[in-house]
C-alpha cells in the first residue's frame, strides 16, 4: 500500500513534466484549430510589437479549420517544399544506406591499421556542430558548382559519419562465431556481409534510417545556407516565410509537418529506442 | 509469436497509413495548384512597336449646292398654279408658277389711284414749304427794319445829347476865359492857373472813374470765374472720370474762351469804358460793358464828320455770345459782328459759323453745351446733393481771398473816384465863392447846364445800348432756321415707290402672271400654294446648278486637330459605288452654336455627286514616327489621371520561375483610337507589355501569358 502510494508520488512531477514536454505539441496543435482574429490577439505583443503580453488559449475561442483547408486547397508553395523536404530526406537515406552500412561494417568486422584513428575521427566529426563544417562544406560546394541545388544538402548528409557510428555498434554486437561458420561454409566477404550482417544489423540500419530522416526532415541551416532558388527550399523554411497575417497557415504547416515523423517515429520506435541506446554505449 | 503476430500489423497499419497520407497529400497537391492557376490572369502581352500614329477623320455628310436662288414675286397675288415640285431640275425659263391675272389688274388699278393721291400730297407738301419760306423772310426782314430803325434813332439822340453837351462845355469854358482874361487884368496870370487847376480836377476824376470801372470789370469777370469753376467741378464730379474728362474738356473750353471774352471785355473796359464826366473829346468811344465775361459791346461813336455808331458785338472767339451779368438774351453769331451805319442802316450778319443761338444764363447755358456736346455724363451712383455743396464751399473758398481782394479794390477805387469828385466840386464851389454874385449865378447855372448834359448823354448811350441789345435780339430770333421739314421729300420717295411696284405690277401683267425659272436649277423649296395668296417671303427657292456642288459635313473637335484647310480627301457615296479621291477640303468653320462642331466643306467636280446625297469623308493624318508606340489597351491611367502601362516581370518564389505584372508610369506624346506613342525612356523595345487579361491586373499581380 505505502509502495503504490510511493510511486504514484513519484509519477505526479514526471506528469507534470511530460505536460510541460507536450505543451508546445498542444500549443501547436490547437493553433491549427483557430481563428484568425484569435491568433492575432494572442499573438500581436510578440509579432507585431502590440502592447501587453502574449497569451494562449488550449481551447479556441471559434474553433475552425480554415486554416487547414486554406493550407491544403490554396496553398501550392506549401506542397513544394513539402515534396522537397520528402526528396531530400528520401535520397539523404538512400545515400547513407548505400555508403554508411558498408563503412560501418568495415569499421565493425575488419581489422587494418589506422581502424581506430578513424574511427576516433568518425567520432570527433559526429560530435562538430554544423556551423563549425559550414565553411568548409560552403567552398567544397562551390568548387564542386553544386551550390543552390538539392546536391548541396543531401551530399554532405549523405557522408555524414552519425548513422555510421549507430551501425558500427550493431554491426559489433554480431558475433564472430556466426561468421566464422559462414566462413567455413564457404561464404566470401560480401557474402558473409549481405547474408549475414545485414540481416542481423538490420536493426541498427532501421535505426539510423529513422533518426537520419527525422534530422534531414527537420534540416533547417544546411538549405538556409547553400539554397538560394526559393523552389528548391524544403518544408522547414516555410515557416520563417509566415507572418502574424498568416498565423493560422504557420500552424497548420506546423502540423502537417508533424504527421510523417510522427508516423515514422510509431512505425519505427523499437528500432530506434535500440539505435538511441546503442549510440549511448561507449566502445 | 503472437506479440510479433501483432507488431507485424501494427505496423502494416502504420504503412497503409502513411502511404494514404502521401497518397492525400499528392491529392492536394494538384488540387492546390489547380486552385491557384485560376486565381492567376491569363494576359496577351506585345512589344512596343516603332510606328506612326494615324489619325483617321471619318464623317458623312450631303452634297448641297454652291448657291441658292430665291424666286419672289409681289406679295398678295393669288397663286392658281405651281408647275414644279420639290427635288426638280428646271431649266432657265421654264414655269414655275402663276398667279391670278383678275386679282393683278385690280391691284393695278388700286396702285395707279394711290399713286394719283400721293401725287396730290407732294404738291400740297410743296406749296406749304413755300408759303412758310416767305414768311420767315419776312419776319427776318421786319426785325432787321426795326433793328436799323431803333439803334438809328437811338444813335441820332445820343449825337443831340452829344452836341448839347459840347455847346454846353463850350460855353462853360467860354466864360471861365472871360473870367480869367478878367482876373487876368486885375491880378495877372491866376485865371489861366484856375482853369488848370479845374482840368487837372477833371482828369483826376475821369482817371478815378476809369479805375472803378476798370475794378468793377475785374470783380465781374472774377465773379464768373468762380461760378465757372463751381460749374465744372459739380460737372466733374456729376460725370466720373470718362465722362468728367470730357465734360471738363469741355468746360475748359468754353471757360478758356470765356475767359479769352473776359480778357477781351477788360480790354474794352480800360480802352473804351464810358466816363460819364468825360469831356466831349475823351468821348470818341462808349463802350457799354454789357457781359464783361463773354461779350463786349461797344458803342462807337465815331467823330461828328461820318456819324456813324458801330456796335461792335464780336466776341474773343467762335463761341456763342453769353450775357453773363445781365440775364439777358444776347443776339449774337458765332463771330458776330453787327455794324450799324448811322446814314444807311443796315443789318451785315456776318453767319460764317454754326447757328446762332440765344442764352439766357451763363451757367445754365454752359451746362446745356456741356451736356449736349459731353455726351451722357450718366454715373451708377451720382453724387450726393451734400457732395455737391461740399464741393461748392471748396471752390468758392479757393476764390475768397481773390474776391476779397477784388472787392477792396472796387471799394477804394470808388472812394477814390468819389473823393476825386467832392474835389472838383468843392474847387467849383470855391471858384463860385471867390467870383461877384453876378458871375457866380452864370457859373452855377453853366456848370449845371453841363451836368445836365451830361447826363442827357449818359441816359442816351444807355439808350443806344439797350436798343442794340432789344433789336439784335429780335433779328437773332428772327435768324433761328426752322425745324426741318422733310415731308415733301418724303412724299416723293413714297411717290417713287409705289411706281416702282406699279411697273413690277405691270411687268407681272405683261407676263401674264407668270413665273419662271432665270437660270438652270434644282428646286429645293417651295413656300407657297395653289390657291393661297403670297407673301413677302421667297415664294421659291432653287439650287443654282450652274455654280456648281460642295459637300458639307459635321467634324467634332477631336477630329478639327487632325484635318486642315487643302487636306486631300476621299468622298465616298453612301452605297460605296461611287468614289473620288484627293479632293482638296475648301473650309473648315467652328459651329456658331455649338462649339465641339465644326463644318467642313469640299467642293465637288461637276458631273459626279447628286445634290442632296450622302456621302462619306475619309482623311487619315500621319504622324511622325514615334520609337515606341503602344496599343492603347496597354495603356491605363492611374488614380491621378497619370498614364501607365503593365509590362510583364519574371520573378523566382516557392512555385519557381513565375511573372507577375509591374507598373511603369509613362508620358503620352500622341496617340490614336488605336495605340500611343510613348516618350522614351521608360520602357524598353524588348519588354513584353500586358495588352489584354481575362482578369483585373494591377501592379503586382501574378499572371500567365497566354499562348
């Protein structure tokens, strides 16, 4: 009795701050519901420099969905860069599949000199921020001409050394003795790599699959950066686009934003509570 | 297995789930697309164009004829018949229409009667010019008899008075002699001195009596003066500026030769003023001032051997005599001069100027002149009578100090003349104590004898004056022209009228009462009908043929700008058969009534338009040519009335390259109902400009060309 009472103690600051987690998912969410005289009034100290403070109702006044119909029926530049966030986050992960599991793997099976330099390299350029790669990604671009294409944003993360390191921790966990006995059954390097690592780090690629499409989908200072052509940019630059005239469009993009990760995140969250662990285990 | 089981169908939930979001969101897509191209205008666009601007004239109007007829006849003839109708040709000499013969020989007849009773009234009209003719020569030939007999009369009494008063100083000086010869015996010498010192006495007072004369003239003509100037300033300010220009011109004049007259009138009152206690000798000349201002008229007796009194009546200049002073009539001319001849009176009018008239007072006289000649002194507001007096006291007191002055002068001047008298008297009187009783008696009684004389002689020049005055007045009235009488004349011309109806009558009658055409025409107007009477009205009217056709139309004022006088155009019938080119445009009028119209004309060649056709005028006027012209659909004005056009812009956003119209105000030099010329500049020859939407368009706009 004193036991459950303890842990209910104990989950009333975890509610709490799960509350306060959610609350801007709920601040988005019942955005999209409401009208435009309402945002205006609850937002115009913030966005139009209105005297007085910033206010916010969960439930609206005059729930509607004009918004969404109006995000939906009439505005195009809306699906333009929503298809090309989708295009860019599609061919970022199929160049990460392409060139990260086998340098994972590589990285994972094979003993050479110099394995652990890299991989320490692997490390330290996983950890560096983008502002500190932006310059140099910038000049690599422009020599290469790929400056304002959709090259310029999915090149650098196709390489990008995060989803090599994830794999790289479930390409470890296989053990030896599997491949020793493909070894024995005749099986060569690519074969033991295609029909044995790959369906047993399938997890872990799955894993990375999903945590590098929620960072391509939500890119925002690659496109910034190396995106001039307004038809090129992505979903996440739609929104700095939105004024106070317009918040009730900024909250429905918000929201549509919201529905494929969201749905990725349900389709995918075992893999990626495993990738998430396994990026937390040190070596 | 089972946990698996399910697992594996959640998650083929979750893939159909976000397969169909996908699938939605295609959906969408194209909808959204869909939605946003019909929000977008479809425009045609065109580049500027280097062109001329044509000015096309287009208008139609009628061919009418060069010159109209009108066929008249007498009015009040019956019409029995009308041979032509509207719209024919005729030929010189064909019958137009015919009127009732029966009724024309009675009009005939009434005609010749009248005439015959006009006839008489000229000659009664004659006669009584006549008659009055010699009547008025006879008036004037009575009052010029009664003039010579009254002065001549006059003239013979004032030669008796004369004469006595000479025998009376003659006897006078006579005895003083004897008296002095007899002093002269006893004492020596003082005789001669008291008949000095008595001459002395008398010329002292002829002087003094000049001087108060000559003072009396001086006040006079002041005195006039003053009223003159109070005339002309109640004139001036009566008339306003124009009218007091004029009318002060006017009195300016007149007070010019008034004062010209005055000066003369002075002249006379120092020259030949009449001197009562004159001698005989001092006495060759009387004048009598009658107007001192204006007129003089002097009487002079001429020496006893011609005896002959001359009234010098003429004034300083060709201005009507006025008698001032005496509110009397003054017979005069404008450079009168009446001569009267003692021996053989006679009248010599001397009438070189306009007619004579007589005036009765000065001022009012001067004011009808002035009126009359000064036109209408009419002002929107006169001014007041308290004005007027004000203005009166200013002038008159300009002229008190000088009338003071004048009348102290006439003052002393008399005191003098009366002190130089008393002198003379009291010399007399002592002389007529220091004689014996005996010679005293005979002085008194001489001295009395000449006094009496004297003033025989006095009264007879006044006498000599007034039956100047009277009589002249009489000839002057008998001289005004009688008011013009011009109705013999105009019986006459009444006279030649009616015979000049009587031979159109007669010439209507020896036609037979028919009309016919004088030259080759086209009738276009009939004003009379069968069985009615006419009138004084154009019984026909007719388009003469022979001078040829002119096409005549209406032009607006926008199209007057772009088609001149010698400006070659193309006629073209209504039905478009026929049709003649560079045809010069004769005139081109502004409409008298409305002033957005005018009239152009082009004469026609003979032979080719019907009068009475409609035809159409085609002129085009080229402009120079202008870089960039545009069509007038791409042209807009905005809410300034400035104009502007919308040129095509392409411009990068989220949905790619797309255009979207710009703004771009421009300056209009010339332009058309078809396209303007554009002042360079502003727009380009490669710019696409918006000539055509299925929607509203304005800056900004999203647009689509069509193709």
């Amino acid at each position: 009795m004193v036991k459950k009472f303890v842990r209910e103690i104990t989950y009333l600051p975890l509610i709490l701050l799960a509350g306060i987690i959610c609350f801007p998912v709920l601040f988005a969410a019942s955005g999209v519901f409401m009208q435009q005289w309402e945002l205006e009034r609850n937002l115009a100290p913030v966005l139009a420099g209105a005297e007085g403070m910033a206010g916010w109702s969960v439930l609206p006044h005059a729930p509607t969905l004009r918004s969404l119909v109006e995000l939906l029926l009439d505005s195009p530049q809306f699906f333009v860069m929503f298809w090309n966030s989708l295009k860019i986050s599609l061919c970022i992960l199929a160049g990460q599949t392409m060139f990260g599991v086998p340098s994972a793997w590589a990285l994972a099976r094979f003993r050479f000199p110099g394995r652990k330099a890299v991989l320490l390299l692997y490390i330290v350029l996983m950890l560096m921020p983008f502002q500190v790669l932006m310059l140099p990604q910038y000049l690599v671009l422009d020599r290469f001409r790929l400056l304002d294409t959709h090259a310029a944003v999915i090149l650098p993360a196709v390489f990008s050394t995060f989803p090599v390191f994830i794999m790289y921790r479930f390409f470890c966990g296989i053990p030896e003795s599997i491949l020793e006995a493909a070894r024995i059954d005749g099986a060569g390097h690519l074969q033991v790599f295609l029909w044995i690592g790959i369906p047993l780090g399938s997890a872990g690629i799955v894993s990375s699959g999903i945590l590098g499409f929620l960072e391509s989908w939500n890119l925002i200072e690659q496109p910034m950066t190396f995106l001039k052509t307004k038809s090129l940019w992505p979903l996440s630059l739609f929104l700095p686009e939105i004024g106070l005239e317009e918040a009730g469009l900024g909250f429905a993009a918000a929201f549509m934003m919201l529905v494929p990760a969201l749905l990725l995140f349900l389709s995918g969250r075992e893999y990626l509570e495993q990738g998430i662990a396994a990026a937390a285990l040190k070596e | 297995m089972a946990e698996e089981g399910t697992g594996e169908m959640k998650n083929g939930k979750l893939v159909r789930v976000t397969a169909m979001f996908f699938a939605l969101m295609l959906c969408f897509t194209i909808l959204s697309r869909a939605a946003d191209q019909m929000s977008v205008a479809v425009v045609q666009t065109e580049r500027p164009q280097n062109r001329m601007i044509e000015h096309a004239v287009r208008t139609s109007g009628k061919i009418v004829q060069n010159q109209e007829l009108a066929v008249t006849t007498l009015p009040d003839q019956r019409v029995t018949a009308i041979y032509v109708r509207e719209g024919q040709r005729v030929a010189k000499g064909d019958l137009l229409f015919e009127v009732d013969t029966g009724l024309l020989d009675e009009k005939i007849l009434d005609q010749q009667l009248e005439m015959e009773k006009q006839e008489l009234q000229v000659k009664d009209a004659k006669s009584q010019k006549e008659v009055s003719a010699q009547q008025r020569a006879n008036s004037q030939a009575q009052a010029s008899e009664q003039y010579s007999l009254s002065t001549g009369r006059a003239g013979v009494q004032l030669a008796r008075a004369k004469q006595q008063l000479d025998e009376a100083k003659e006897k006078l000086k006579k005895f003083r002699e004897s008296v002095d010869e007899g002093k002269a015996g006893l004492s020596g010498g003082t005789g001669t001195a008291d008949s000095d010192v008595e001459a002395a006495l008398l010329q002292a007072l002829e002087d003094k009596t000049n001087a108060y004369v000559a003072a009396q003239g001086e006040l006079r003509t002041l005195e006039w003066e003053i009223e003159n100037a109070v005339f002309t300033a109640k004139q001036n300010a009566a008339a306003g500026t124009l009218s007091g220009t004029i009318a002060g011109e006017l009195s300016g004049s007149v007070s010019g030769n008034m004062s010209g007259a005055a000066s003369g009138a002075s002249l006379a009152a120092e020259d030949r003023v009449y001197t009562g206690a004159a001698d005989a000798e001092d006495m060759d000349e009387v004048s009598v001032e009658t107007g001192a201002e204006n007129e003089a008229v002097s009487i002079e007796p001429l020496a006893d051997d011609d005896e002959e009194i001359v009234l010098d009546m003429s004034s300083a200049d060709a201005e009507p005599p006025v008698d001032a002073e005496s509110g009397e009539n003054m017979p005069g001319t404008d450079d009168a001069s009446i001569t009267v001849d003692m021996e053989a009176p006679e009248i010599v009018p001397d009438r070189t100027g306009a007619d004579s008239r007589a005036l009765d007072d000065p001022d009012a006289d001067i004011g009808d002149m002035i009126i009359e000649d000064g036109g209408d002194p009419i002002l929107p507001q006169p001014p007041t009578q308290e004005q007027l007096s004000q203005i009166e006291q200013t002038v008159r007191k300009s002229y008190s100090q000088r009338l003071a002055e004048a009348e102290q002068k006439v003052s002393s001047a008399q005191a003098e003349k009366e002190t130089a008298e008393a002198a003379l008297v009291q010399y007399q009187q002592e002389q007529l104590a220091a004689e014996s009783s005996e010679k005293a008696a005979s002085a008194q009684q001489l001295t009395a004898d000449v006094r009496a004389a004297q003033q025989a002689y006095e009264d007879a020049a006044i006498a000599v004056n007034e039956a100047a005055v009277t009589s002249g007045r009489a000839v002057a009235i008998a001289n005004i022209d009688e008011p013009s009488n011009s109705s013999d004349r105009m019986n006459e011309i009444t006279y030649e009228q009616m015979e000049l109806t009587l031979e159109k009558l007669e010439g209507l009658k020896k036609a037979k009462g028919k009309v016919c055409a004088e030259a080759d025409g086209l009738i276009t107007k009939i004003n009379i009908m069968t069985g009615e009477k006419t009138t004084d009205t154009t019984a026909l009217l007719m388009a003469d043929l022979s001078k040829g056709y002119q096409f005549t139309a209406d032009i607006t004022k926008d199209q007057q700008k772009y088609i001149g006088t010698g400006d070659l155009v193309r006629l073209t019938s209504g039905d478009g058969k026929q049709k003649l080119e560079d045809l010069p445009v004769e005139s081109i009028t502004a409409d008298e009534n409305n002033g957005e119209l005018y009239h152009v004309t082009v004469q026609i060649p003979e032979d080719t338009f019907e009068p009475g056709m409609n035809v159409n005028l085609d002129f085009v006027r080229k402009s120079e040519t202008y870089p960039v012209t545009v069509p007038l659909s791409a042209l807009h004005l905005d809410e300034r009335q400035q104009p502007y056009v919308l040129i095509l812009e392409e411009y990068g956003s989220i949905m790619g390259a797309e255009q979207r119209a710009r703004k771009v105000s421009v300056t209009v030099l010339e332009q058309n109902e078809s396209y303007a010329a554009i002042a360079e500049g502003a727009i380009g020859s490669e710019q696409e400009l918006i000539v055509q939407s299925d929607k509203a368009v304005d800056n900004g706009s999203r647009v689509r060309v069509a193709h």
